[in-house]
C-alpha cells in the first residue's frame, strides 16, 4: 500500500487549478505550445495568483484494495483443458480510506492516510523523507528509500508543472490534438530539468488539465503506464478543483503474448474539503516522532 501512496501524491500535487476564461475559438488546431500555455496559465488566474498561493490542505477518502481485475487465463498445453490462476484474495470492492494532504513551499509534503484505524504517515521536508507505516507493524519512524526520494524530489510544487514552468527549468512541446473522453484535448511533453518526461492533456475549450501521465505502476512484476483523470470541478476561494481523481493502469499491448493482460479498474480519489493558505506549524513537515506523528488533524 505504502507505494501507492506515492501514487496519490503525484496526482494531488497538480489537482489545483485557478478558474478562469474558457476558448471557444475554431483555430485550436494553430495553437502552439507557447499559446496552450499561455491560455493555461490565463484560465488557472496568472501567475500573481499562483504566487500568492503559498499552500495547500486537502481531505477526502481514497479507494485501495479493490480487486475486479478479470482472472487470467492460463494458454493450454498440449493435451490440457485452459486453467485460470488463483484470484487475488483481497475484496473486490475498494474501501475508503480518509487521508489528509499538506502542501508548503518550497517542495515540502506531509500526506496522513487513515487505515484500520491506524494512522499511515510520509512527510517531505524537501530534501529528506519520513514514513510511518503500522499496517505493516512498523511503529517507528524510518527514512524515505532512495527510490522515494526520487520519486518525492521529482513531484511537482504546489502550483503544478506549467505554471512558472521556464523558471523552473521544463520544456514544454507540443505533441497534437486528441480526444480525452470525447473532448478535444491538446497533448503536452514536459521534459524536466531532471530528463524525466511528462504528458499532459489540456482541455481545448476551458484550458484546465483534463489528464496527466501517472507514475507507473508494477503489476505481477512488469511496469504498467498510468493515466489520471481530472474530473468534478468545483469553485473553492476563486480556485477551480477537480474534486474527482481517477487513476487508470493501462494493460500492455504485446501482440506477442500468450495471455492477454486483463483491465485493471480506475481507482478514485474524491477531494472533500480544501483549505488555500492554511497556517501550518514548521514542524509539520519536520521528522516527526511516533508519538506526535498523528496529533495532526485528529
């Protein structure tokens, strides 16, 4: 579980988007890269607004433990009838799990997941990384591995990758035009300062985020892409969110392979309470002990 909570920070940190002005002009198809996010930025509230924004607090409930993947079924030998492999014995329904979303500048994260009645805990101060994970019977405080330090070091800030994006040292190119869900879309590369590569779909009429590349995902020991989907806008202080995220492991296209890979069901995340420029304690997002590590939101 610990793994996807990395996965939900990803999507999280680029939820927030400023409302603004939508496009309906018939030219979509000339815009450059330079006019999508110009249009971006306009429709999010420009840059003054996403400057004053200094932090973030969100709640809500994520879905996990969901398992409606079809059975696999296992190509015939010779001779032998088609087998399926044993399911997955977790329920097939996903269960809700409250969690808690901190975001400061620069870069620092503390994300709380209620589970069990257990407090599940990963804080960034920037540069290091805590976790706390008593569904595992691990009652002490550990550091971040170094794969989750990178994974943390590369999540975007609390304003997303597009806003600031020269500044913060992206390249930013326009792939084309696709539909998403039977919406015009424009299709981004982010290429980060760090090499890493990033799409993201921009809405063609009101210029918000429709969808952006997930981390991936292993599934029975092979790396899946993920999408996340934006959905269920609402208006909180003048900032538009997407109060609906659904993640989707996409199966692989091999051809080549004796078994198909089944779907996998999108996972939710619904967003229930955001709090812009919320006060937050310096020592939120510093090594927490065990003892003050869920005194927060309780």
């Amino acid at each position: 579980m610990f793994r996807k909570l990395f996965a939900v920070i990803f999507p999280l940190s680029l939820a927030i988007s400023v409302a603004g002005a939508t496009d309906t002009s018939t030219t979509r198809a000339s815009l450059s890269a330079a006019d999508v996010l110009a249009r971006n930025v306009a429709a999010r509230g420009g840059l003054s607004a996403w400057r004053a924004v200094q932090s973030i607090s969100m709640e809500g409930k994520l879905g996990a433990g969901g398992n409606q993947r079809a059975t696999m079924a296992v190509p015939p030998q010779s001779g032998k009838k088609v087998t399926a492999l044993p399911s997955d014995p977790r329920p097939k329904e996903e269960i809700q799990l409250p969690f808690t979303m901190d975001l400061q500048r620069p870069h620092k994260q503390r994300f709380e997941l209620l589970f069990n009645g257990q407090t599940a805990l990963q804080v960034y101060d920037g540069v290091n990384g805590w976790k706390l994970r008593p569904y595992l019977n691990r009652r002490e405080i550990e550091l971040f591995s170094s794969d989750e330090l990178k994974v943390a070091s590369t999540q975007a800030e609390l304003d997303g990758y597009l806003i600031d994006y020269a500044t913060k040292g992206t390249q930013v190119d326009l792939v084309g035009t696709e539909k998403v869900e039977g919406r015009d879309t424009y299709k981004l590369k982010l290429t980060l300062k760090t090499g890493q590569v990033i799409h993201v779909w921009i809405d063609a009429q009101s210029f918000l985020e429709a969808k952006i590349e997930g981390q991936p995902r292993r599934l029975d020991g092979i790396e899946h892409p993920v999408e996340v989907y934006y959905r269920d806008y609402r208006t909180v202080n003048g900032l538009q969110i997407p109060f609906l995220l659904e993640t989707k492991v996409l199966p692989l296209d091999d051809p080549a392979a004796r078994v198909k890979d089944p779907p996998v069901p999108a996972e939710k995340i619904a967003i229930e309470k955001v709090q812009v420029n919320p006060k937050f304690s310096a020592s939120l997002f510093m090594k927490p002990d065990v003892e003050a590590a869920t005194a927060h939101h309780e």
